[in-house]
C-alpha cells in the first residue's frame, strides 16, 4: 500500500498533538567558512559525514587549457590529474547520504560521496581517461550521454561492454569531440540507479575560449525521487507518484541561489534526469536556449521565452544579459514541483464547511486539537509547518522558505537568481535580500 504523509495528516484534519509542538528533526549541521581564491565559500558537514561544499564551489583548473568553470548548484568539479597525455578523471560509483535540506537526508547512490556526483569538467579536443570504481552492491557502467564517442565507450552494459561488477574499475577514454553539456549516468539497472540518484553533469568548454563566452556559468541536474515520511530511502519502483522535485538532489530554501552581477551574460544548463518533463521558468529577464544536450543553437534559431519545458533527457542551456536588479525566482512551472512531500493528492477541503468538526473529533480524541484547515485555501500550512506541526520523522514541510515580507510558500524546484548592480568584480557571494528602492514595492491601498 502506498503510504505518506496524508496518511499521518490530511489536510482539513491537521492534528496536534501538544506534547509534539517543539519538535523538529534538524539535521545535525556545521557550518565554516573557508576561502579560495579570495571568495568567502562555506562548507558545509552533514551528519554521516559527507562533505557537501555550498555555496557553488569553483575549481579554476591548475593544469591545462584555461576555461571559465561552471558553478554547480550545490555541487562541485571533479578535480582531475594530466596522465600520459589524457586528462585523468576517477568516479567511484557508492552510497552517500544527501541531505536535501535541513531536516531531511536520503540514502542516496552518487559518485565520490555526492549525488549528484560531481561535475566532470574538461575542453573540447581534450583527451580524457575516466576511471570508474564500483562500490555499490550491485554491477554498474557509466554512460556519456550526448556525447561523440566510439561505440565501446558508451557505457551500456550487456551492449557496448561487460557490467562493471562490485569492487571492479573500468577505463573508459575518449577524445572529446565537441563541446556543450552533456550528462552521466548508469546504464545498468536503470530504473533503480537513476531513482537512487546515480547522475551527474559532463561540462565541455569550447577550444577557442572566445567562443559562447559568458560571464557566469551555472549548472544542475533536475532529479526527483519517491521518500515516504518517515523513511530514509527512495522507492526505485515509482513510477510517477514522486514526492521529492530537486535541483542538484536539494529542494527549496535549500538550494543555492545564482548571484550575478548587472550586466553579466549568464549561462544556466538544466539536465533532466527526472521522470516527468519540467518547464522551467525565469522571472525579470527574457531568455534564449543556446544549447541543448545535442549542441549549441545557431543564432539565427534562437527565439525568446520565459519559460522553457525541459523533456525527459533533455539538457537545455538558457541565456540572457542580466539588466534587472533584484531577487528573482527562478522555478520548475508545475506548482507541484514547487512543494514539499505534503503537496500532493491531499483531500481538497476548499469551500468545505468544518466548523463543527473541531469539537466533534474532540469528543472523540480529547489528547489532541483539532484544527479545520484548508476551507481557504492552503496558505495557512507553512504558518503550521512553522509552528511545529507535528511532522513524521525525516521529511519537509510542503511550504518552505522565509522572505523579507514573510513566507515564501515554495519547495522543491524553486530557487533565486539575485542580480545586484554594486558588488566588487568576482565577488559573487549571497548578498542578502534585495533592497528595493524607495517607492518601488507593491503596497496596500
Ligand atoms: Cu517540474
């Protein structure tokens, strides 16, 4: 029988249990901040302890062919070592554990102690060896999705090579014939390694640096997953009843934000590794996709949009000049993907009469109080969720996030793109909120 939240709570029927109202199960979290290359960055050490590095870390290559690095959204680039000529790369496919946001962490299965696993960056022309380790306790193989490769190396297991069985490494090498982005994956055991989280993103920056140059350059995998409250691991055999939307394996106020400056050309490229298509949305600033996972667009094919649906498999590269100040959202379009686990297929209480029911269920269950919720509408529930509703153990509310003006009301796919007009050059950190100038916010008349 499927069973979540709703079982624990239906809308319309939200219990209290008094002796449950402080409780939350905050992940145990530590924060420090450590500096590279002047930028204040923050590490942060989840319980089991694996090290996620948030705010978006930078690695500038050290060796070979210069290339403006991308910034994965609550991820990192995996360093790599010049080998005989290739760019030497290892990957050892394992359980992690991801926190996908204060108060939740999921048995995942990523790369090199992520899920996602790290981003694998590398130049068009270059040579690369990549070296992949199965600690996972069933066989594996990495696929290069989208890219030019010779047959052998692409990764399908049973077709193009052997599974790589627990314990084995496996070379794979190529030269990297194009550039764009492009995504890794399994291809072994689809259904269940993919719904574990087993992904991650394959930069290739173009041989002549002058060419789709941008300032800033962010990337993140669409990943969704089946977490029932109250349990640690994704159910691998769902097929569309997910309950968990993500950017980068994180879920809104969670995720990263993306901080430029006024008058950066920005670059954003969206894997989707989910189940469903996301159309995914920008505020303040026109767009045009100048790549997908097939190569860049031609000029002249480009179009504007706002908001673009990215199907199963599909990369989809946005850009836009940032000329807007301010903080703007930045989110998949389906609402549902913008909520927590509690947001779907709760009994609709809109215009239902409960005022009796209050005093009715107390007769019944005098420990707890009853509170009628949901006659108008749901908005009511991240003040609940704030109050210390009682949730099951190891889940999210299904609104999240607190903003200047009050709650936010989002989850899951949902982040911000914060433009700001004066911060020093390369100084790219999270400034805040925006500042809105003097007469310039919606008001009340
Ligand atoms: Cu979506």
């Amino acid at each position: 029988m499927k069973h979540d939240r709703r079982d624990f709570l239906g809308l319309g029927a939200v219990l209290l249990a008094s002796s449950a109202l402080a409780k939350t199960s905050q992940a145990q979290e530590h924060n420090h901040d450590f500096h590279t290359n002047g930028v204040k960055r923050q590490l942060t050490l989840v319980k089991n302890p694996k090290r996620v590095l948030s705010p978006s870390t930078v690695i500038t290559p050290r060796k070979g062919k210069k290339y403006n690095p991308v910034v994965t959204l609550n991820g990192w680039t995996l360093p790599y070592e010049m080998k005989d000529g290739a760019k030497e790369f290892h990957l050892i496919a394992e359980p992690v554990v991801r926190e996908f946001a204060p108060g939740m962490v999921v048995n995942c299965w990523g790369y090199n102690g992520t899920s996602p696993g790290p981003t694998i960056e590398a130049v068009e022309g270059d040579f690369v060896r990549i070296i992949v380790t199965n600690h996972l306790p069933e066989h594996t193989t990495i696929h290069w999705h989208g890219l030019i490769i010779p047959n052998g190396m692409d990764g399908v297991g049973g077709l193009t090579q052997p599974q790589i069985a627990p314990g084995e490494s496996f070379v794979y090498e190529f030269v990297l014939r194009q550039s764009g982005t492009f995504m890794y994956h399994p291809h072994a055991d689809e259904m269940v390694q993919m719904a574990m989280g087993s992904m991650g993103m394959f930069i290739v920056h173009p041989k002549n640096a002058s060419e789709h140059k941008v300032d800033r350059d962010f990337c993140f995998l669409l990943a969704s997953y089946d977490v029932a409250p109250g349990t640690y691991t994704p159910n691998p055999s769902t097929m569309t009843e997910f309950n968990i939307w993500s950017f980068n394996s994180r879920v809104f106020p969670g995720i990263d934000s993306m901080n430029v400056r006024v008058g950066d050309r920005v670059r954003i490229r969206v894997g989707n590794l989910t189940m469903t298509n996301h159309p995914i949305h920008m505020h303040g600033h026109p767009f045009e996709v100048t790549c997908t996972d097939g190569g860049w667009v031609q000029k002249s094919a480009r179009w504007p949009e706002v908001t673009i649906d990215i199907g199963v498999g599909q990369m989809r590269a946005i850009e836009f000049v940032a000329t807007e100040e301010g903080d703007w959202s930045f989110h998949c379009h389906k609402s549902h993907h913008t909520m927590g686990a509690m947001g779907h297929s709760i009994p609709n209480m809109i215009g239902v009469k409960q005022d009796d029911l209050s005093e009715k269920i107390g007769n019944l269950m005098p420990d707890y109080m009853y509170m009628p919720m949901g006659k108008n509408g749901m908005a009511e529930m991240q003040d609940m969720a704030e109050m210390g509703m009682a949730l099951p153990e190891n889940t999210l509310p299904m609104m999240m996030g607190q903003g200047p003006f009050g709650p936010i009301e989002m989850g899951g796919m949902f982040t911000l793109v914060k433009v700001r007009r004066n911060k020093p050059k390369d100084d790219y950190s999270d400034s805040g909120w925006y500042h809105h100038p003097h007469n310039s916010v919606a008001r009340k008349v």
